[in-house]
C-alpha cells in the first residue's frame, strides 16, 4: 500500500486525468513512503517465507525500479505474477499476470490468458476489459480493440480513467466495420 500511496500525486494530471504508472513522473514520487516500502519489504524477505502481500509488494517494487532506472525487469513481475496466481488466483491476479507475461510472451498469449478465465466475472471487471482492449490493440485486432475500450469505459468507476480509456479508443481511429 506505501508504494501506490508514495505514487498518488503522479497518478492524476492537473486537470484530474489519470496518467498511467508507465507514464508516470519518478520525480513526483514521495520518496520517504517508497524508502519505507523498501525497508519493510526486504524486511519481510529476511523472514524467508514467501506470501501473497510480500509478492504483491515485491511486484510494486519492481515497477517503482523500473520507471526510476528506464530498465524494466518483465521478466521478474511476470515470474512474480505466476507465483502469486499459484498461491492467490484471484480474477485480478489473473488479468495482472496476463498482461505481465504479455509483455514477455507477447500479446496472444497474454490474450490467450484472458480467454483461459473460465466464468462470467470478467464480464463486468473493468481492468480485464482494459487489459483486453491493450492485447488486442498491440496484436493489430482495432475493431475488437475499440470494442473492448468501450466497455472498459462503461465499468469505470472513475472519470479520470473513463476519459483516458475512451481517449485511448479514439486514438484507433474510426472502425473498419460497415
């Protein structure tokens, strides 16, 4: 939880829009909270146990790293992911560690992940239509991909994320279906 606080400011533009973490200005970043983060974290590895919030936390830290330093470590948050679907496999675990592996496998089978989610949860969980809307989007697929804009942008609670999902379908451009 220190990590998504220490970065609360970066999260919202002046004009209220939400900026995603890979967007995010490091600089804006309350440096004291992440510094607790940390100090709890590697705290929490000299116990040697391995649980769901020392993984959830772990994964935090990697993106705070990789958006300080410029190098993003895929390859540890998506094997960071995997261990927490196996002791957590929560609906949002699971879409998490699909984009995650998405990024290392690529997007199919990031896709191929969303598709393996057997229920209708999904169907009203808006970070997995987002998630959906992004693979779909890298894979080339604009008509699904606008489609699944659109509904992310129907979920969202939050204007901010409404208006930066929808500004997302309209950078697609118009749809190829007549």
């Amino acid at each position: 939880m220190l990590y998504a606080e220490a970065r609360s400011k970066a999260r919202r533009g002046e004009d209220g829009a939400y900026i995603p973490l890979t967007e995010q200005d490091p600089s804006a970043w309350d440096l004291e909270r992440i510094a607790e983060a940390e100090a709890l974290l590697m705290g929490a590895v000299r116990l040697g146990r391995v649980g769901p919030f020392q993984l959830e936390a772990a994964i935090q830290s990697a993106h705070v790293n990789a958006r300080r330093s410029g190098v993003p470590d895929d390859a540890a948050v998506s094997l960071l992911y995997q261990t927490l679907v196996q002791l957590t496999p929560t609906l949002g675990v699971r879409v998490a560690h699909a984009v995650a592996l998405a990024k290392t496998e690529g997007p199919a089978r990031g896709l191929e992940l969303l598709d393996a989610i057997e229920s209708t949860a999904p169907d009203d969980y808006q970070p997995y239509w987002s998630a959906r809307a992004h693979l779909l989007e890298r894979l080339g697929r604009l008509d699904d991909a606008r489609q699944a804009y659109e509904r992310a942008a129907g979920l969202a609670e939050d204007a901010g994320v409404r208006r930066w999902l929808l500004a997302r379908q309209r950078a697609l451009g118009k749809s190829d279906i007549v």
